[in-house]
C-alpha cells in the first residue's frame, strides 16, 4: 500500500519537474514522455528496485489511460462540425498513412534480418495499444512486444512528428492532427493538442480510424 | 473548490463509463477495446442531449491535458525487455524511427494536397 503510494507520487513528481523542465525550455527531445521515463529508470536501476514493485504504483497510472481515451469523446463533439466538413480529407489521408505504417514496418524489419515473429509484432505498431496488441496475435506477432513497439512509437514519433511539420512546412491544422494521430497514436494526439485544439482533435479522430483502418487490412495483408 | 469537486466527479465518471465498457466487450467478446466504445457512447449522449457538455468538460479537459502522464509506466516497463532490446533493440529503433516518419510525411502531406485542392475547388 506504502510502496504503491509511493511510486505514484514518485512518478507525478518526476513528470511535474519534466514538464516545467519542458515548459522552460521546449525542445523536442525534452517532452516529458522521453524525460520521465528515463529518469525513473535511472532510479530503478540505482536502487536496484525491480520493475514489477515499481508498477504496483504505475499499473494505477497506466489504467487511467482508458477514461483518459474516452475523453476524447469531448473534443469529438464539440468540433464535430469541422470533422465532418473535412471528413473526405481524413479518412483517404489517415488510411494512406495507416497502410504505410504496415507495410513500412514490414519491409523495414525485413530488410534488417529481424525474425517474422517480431516483425508481426512490429506490423501494427503505429495505433493505440489494444488494438494494436488484437491486431498483433491476429497477424501472428506477440502482443507484449508489440505493446513496447507501441510505446516506442508514441515516443520516438512525438520527437519525429514536430521535426518533419518543420521539415515540409506544414502549416494547416489538419494535417498537423492526422500527421500525429496517425503515425502516432494517443501520445501524438497529446502533442496536437499542444499546437491547437482543432489539430487535436483531428488527430484524436485519426488516431481512432487509424486502429480501425489497420484492424480490418492487418489480416488481409499478412 | 467548487470546480476541483466538480472534475473529480467527473473524471469519476469517466472511469466508470471505462469499467462498464470493459466489462461489456469482455461478456461479448468484442474486438473492439471497451475505451473506443466509451468515446462512441459519450459522443451519441452528447450528441443526443442525454447528458450535457458542462457535465463532463471540466474532467475531459484534465484526462486530456495529463494524457501522457498515463504512458509513462509503459514506458518505464520496456526496461523488462532487456534481452530483446540487446539483441535487436538497435534495428527496433530504426524501424520506428524511419517508418514513423514515412507515415507521418504520407498522411500529413496527402491533407495537405486535399486540403488545398479543396479551396481551389471553392475559389472557382
């Protein structure tokens, strides 16, 4: 009970330092997703405490994500009217986006030698976690590896995601949205909102049909 | 204070939305996960007038804002994988990386193209 209790506030300390660190200073490789996560595993590692103690806390953290997800029903509604205008724009760019990440995947993994049970694994990694993890036992991957490729992208992609909108000059908001919710799930999504309350909400929307998309093609493909 | 109460309800209410739609996908067993129906379901209410922006805004408005906060568990959990990260934690990364930002450059730049070919369309 101590030691979860423990780990809570240990983590919501960590992330509220990160993100003022951010806040004060907002580089890319500073978002508190990168930051956290590594100084808690510093932690870990120094004091030689085992990931599981440390998740009894954490797995209260990680259950949140699911009210959190359904939050998104907000936003949804209250900018319905702009998805709806740009509905044809979303679905072709999300679902080009979305097959581009399984096929990319795959070839990538091919080409470096990895072994087909981590490339299944590797194949739905751009979309929310439990579709992702569905889709990967579906394909043939294993799901707790996907789950870390998951996270990985969530990371990396809202490193990459504010790098390639400089890189082509992306200046609408929509694009900006389906740019993060689809190659980069909720944690993206998280990084639209930061831009504007419209990008976040396309990028919530994307993220959505995106699982979607990559559901119902993963089967058929691999 | 009043509003502080007013968004712990409410995120309250919110994770018992996620427990009944947990339950619910797992009685039937849906493909689908229990927090996408939750998004549908709040958005029909809505949508609906059976519940009330106001109702729900507040506590939205905080899950959303410490979205990440709930990742980073996960994130601290890929030290678990050392092994695998060992042997190919190497190739994983780039296939993240360079994948990553093909997608991201595909669907960002397809609505761009969309999106401009549409004002086009109305300035004619």
């Amino acid at each position: 009970m101590i030691i979860t209790l423990l780990f809570i506030l240990l983590t919501l300390l960590i992330y509220y330092a990160s993100k003022r660190l951010y806040r004060w200073s907002p580089k890319v490789y500073l978002t508190p997703l990168l930051v956290t996560p590594v100084v808690i595993v510093l932690l870990l590692l120094v004091t030689h405490v085992p990931f599981h103690s440390y998740n009894l806390g954490g797995k209260w953290l990680t259950a949140m994500l699911q009210p959190a997800t359904i939050a998104f029903a907000v936003p949804l509604y209250k900018y319905f009217d702009v998805l709806k205008k740009h509905a044809i724009e979303i679905l072709t760019s999300v679902f080009i986006g979305a097959l581009m990440g399984m096929l990319s995947s795959a070839l990538i993994a091919k080409w470096l030698h990895l072994d087909v049970s981590l490339m299944d694994s590797m194949i739905p990694r751009s979309i929310t976690t439990p579709i992702a993890m569905n889709v990967s036992s579906l394909i043939g991957g294993i799901p707790t590896v996907t789950a870390i490729v998951v996270i990985m992208t969530g990371i990396l992609g809202s490193i990459i995601g504010p790098l390639i909108i400089r890189l082509f000059h992306i200046d609408n908001d929509l694009a900006r949205g389906v740019l993060f919710g689809t190659g980069a799930h909720g944690a993206g999504t998280s990084k639209a909102f930061e831009l504007s309350s419209i990008s976040g909400t396309i990028s919530s929307v994307s993220m959505i049909l995106a699982a979607l998309f990559t559901l119902c093609l993963a089967p058929l493909l691999f | 204070m009043k509003s502080i109460v007013k968004g712990i309800l409410q995120i309250a209410f919110f994770i018992l939305v996620s427990f009944v739609m947990n339950v619910i996908t797992d009685f039937f067993h849906l493909k689908i996960p229990g927090s996408i129906l939750g998004i549908i379901l709040i958005f029909i209410l809505l949508k609906t007038k059976v519940i009330k922006l106001n109702w729900v805004e507040t506590g939205a408005n905080w899950l959303l804002a410490e979205l990440l906060l709930f990742f980073i568990p996960s994130a601290v959990g890929i030290i678990q994988y050392k092994d695998l990260l060992y042997k190919n934690g190497i190739q994983v990364v780039i296939v993240v990386i360079l994948s990553t930002g093909l997608v991201m450059t595909c669907a960002g730049l397809v609505a761009v193209q969309l999106a401009k070919r549409k004002e086009r369309k109305k300035a004619l």
